[in-house]
C-alpha cells in the first residue's frame, strides 16, 4: 500500500522545490501539498490517515508554535517530521520538540526517503493501536528526580562543565535517549551517527545544551507511584551494568570505537521500554508485576500475555520513531530472542543479549534460560557449556 505523505510549507518557493524533489515518488507514495498550516490541519480534520505529515518551520511556528501539538493532538498515529534552518535552534527546538525527527535544509531525497522509511518501518513491531498512540504523544521519556536536578544544577553553575554534564546524562536513560535523539538528527547537521554521550554533548556544545535543558525543557521528571520505586532504582542499576558489559564485549572483540560506543548505549537503553509502560500503563503495571510474580516467567512473557507486546517493541517503536540508528533499535527490539531479527550476523544484538542475559545471571540461577541458544549456536558461541 502505498504511504500517504502530506507535506506543508508556508515558502511557496520552498514548498515547489519540495513537489519538484518528490514528484518522482508518486509510485511509493500518495503524496498532498498545503501551502499553510491551517490548510494542513484541514486534511488532517477530514481524514486522519496520513502516514506522515513534513513540515517546514515556518508552517512548525503557525499557531504560536502549536501546530506540531495541534497534529500530534489530532493524528498522533501520524509521523511528524520538522525540515528546519540552521538559524534561531532553541526557539525553532521549541516549537518543534513535538516533532518526531529534524532535517535540516537543504534536504535531499535520499535523506527524506531513508528518514520516512525507518519511521515508518517502526509500525510493523506494534498492533496495539491505543499503545501506538500513547508512544507517538511521548516528547520525552521520565528522568530520576535525583539526577534531574544534579544536571539542572549544573548547567546553572558558572563553572559548568560539559564533561560532568556528560556523565549525569550518561547515568539516566531517559535523558541519554533524548539526546542521542537530538544529536543524530539532521537538524543539527552531523554526518555520521553519533553513538555516545560524551560525542552528542561535544558535538550539540554547552550553550546548546544548556538551553535545551533551561529553556526549552526537553527532560522531563519521574511522577511514578510508590509501587513502582524499587522497580526504578533496580531498572537503572540494570541498564548500567548491561550497558557496561556491552561495551566489555565489544571491546574484547575488537570492534571498533563507534561500535564500542553504540554497544554501550544499546545496552543502557535496551530495556528504556520499560520506562515508555511505566509512563503511560502504570495501572497495567502492577497486574503484569503480579503475573510475573505469581507464574515465574520472565517480565517481557507476562507483558506479551496481558499487552499483546513486551518492553522490547514498545522501546524499539519509540527509539525508532525519534530516528536512532538502526542497529541500536534492532537490538532493543529483540534482546530477548535475538533469532526473531532480520539481521542474524554477530553485532550489537548480540552483544547486548548476552550481556542483558549475563547481567541477570548475577542474580539469578537460571540466567542459562535467558539464552537464546539456537541464535548463538548459530553464530558459533556456546557460553553455556563453559
Ligand atoms: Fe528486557
Ligand atoms: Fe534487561
């Protein structure tokens, strides 16, 4: 079928060099034009179908910088992306936070057809249709409080520095998903994926940072239940170690530093899943906690049980959507069966599926379980004969 792509400026010249580039996509896609943003919120009025909508920041700044919330409100189902310039990024960023992903001007088609297809290729790994649309409202993911106002802090200290604010981010998930989000997209015009935090700070730079941070609040805090606290501290504590030991793993292999780096990061964001339920289900929850508890089976078999999804897709869908690579959102799709992904070559599934399964080794007897053996036979590994 074919994709029903809107695309909307305000330019009229920017909005015919935008027909002149697509025109030659009329077989893939279904493609419409509005010259403003009130026509653009007109279609989507009569018909809510559109699988993406590509704005520019003229049309993003319509409304009083609402009208990426007004879609988000009323097609939350429907891919925003933002086309912007380089000039004014915190006031664009402000009123363009609720899009899903950024490019930056001039946009080629290559660029446009790769950032469409990822987006939405993420639609395959969820069929709940109400789950869909929580996750596509999520402009940012909860924080700890506690590391919240330690960065907070910080970049309000007159001896700020990047490299301390680096390491704060790098302990929370949340915020290192938002980050890594912003630094990888086009908007900000780096050419090859960034795959730590200390690159994306580098690369965004303090000012940038602090005002994303001061001015247009792209974190956000934790509000959970008291049920929930010890699932917290016991999360993060998880998504380090395994983040750690991916990075262990990838280093024995001698992988590259970019893949060291992506293996870190796919190994702390790997269960962030988790934390998009907790925001959006929490009443789930506690019956999926209980289900775990009373049967014994793993977390992600009672949340398919009561959900009809597990953590794994829910995290992957979300990463995906906000355009993290590829690779990154593989293995946060399938660290628990790895011989579920298109992708069967050793990489950083693989890395994070073991070190997911030997984190929970720690304390857990049956961590052997956890292994997908017919997917590391496979690929020649036999850790559980060691
Ligand atoms: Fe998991
Ligand atoms: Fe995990």
């Amino acid at each position: 079928m074919k994709k029903k792509i809107i695309f909307v400026d305000d330019d009229p010249k920017e909005l015919k060099n935008l027909q002149k580039m697509v025109s030659c996509m009329s077989g893939e896609w279904e493609i419409h034009f509005a010259a403003e943003a009130g026509e653009a919120l007109e279609f989507l009025r009569k018909d809510s179908s559109f699988d993406v909508l590509v704005a520019g920041i003229g049309a993003v700044k319509a409304f009083n910088g609402e009208f990426m919330n007004c879609i988000r409100d009323r097609c939350p189902l429907t891919i925003r992306i933002l086309i912007s310039n380089r000039s004014d990024q915190t006031t664009t960023l402000k009123s363009a936070i609720p899009a899903h992903q950024y490019l930056l001007k001039p946009v080629n088609l290559e660029l446009l057809k790769s950032s469409i297809a990822r987006a939405c290729a993420m639609r395959g790994l969820l069929e709940d249709k109400l789950l869909m649309d929580a996750i596509s409202r999520m402009e940012s993911l909860p924080s700890l409080p506690s590391l919240y106002a330690e960065v907070v802090s910080e970049v309000n200290s007159p001896n700020c520095s990047l490299k301390k604010v680096g390491e704060i981010i790098s302990k929370d998930l949340a915020m290192s998903a938002k980050i890594l989000q912003l630094a990888n997209s086009a908007f900000f015009g780096h050419p090859q994926a960034v795959t730590s935090i200390s690159g994306a700070i580098l690369f965004l730079g303090l000012e940038t940072i602090k005002a994303l941070i001061l001015s247009v609040k792209i974190f956000s805090l934790f509000n959970c239940s008291k049920a929930l606290e010890s699932s917290i501290g016991k999360l993060w504590n998880h998504s380090i170690a395994t983040g750690m030991m991916a990075r262990t793993i990838a280093t024995q292999n001698d992988m590259d530093q970019g893949k060291i780096d992506e293996a870190f990061m796919a190994g702390l964001l790997h269960d962030v899943g988790k934390l998009v339920l907790w925001d959006r289900i929490p009443h789930k929850y506690q019956e999926i906690d209980a289900m775990e508890k009373s049967s014994g089976c793993p977390l992600w078999e009672a949340e398919q049980r009561i959900l009809g999804t597990s953590h794994a897709q829910v995290g992957a869908y979300l990463m995906g959507l906000w355009g993290l690579s590829e690779s990154m959102v593989d293995a946060i799709a399938f660290h628990h069966i790895p011989s579920k992904s298109p992708n069967q070559g050793f990489g950083t599934l693989t890395i994070v599926h073991l070190a997911n399964s030997l984190e929970h080794g720690k304390n857990d007897a049956d961590s052997d379980k956890r292994l997908d053996r017919e997917y590391l036979e496979k690929l020649g590994f036999k850790p559980w004969m060691d």
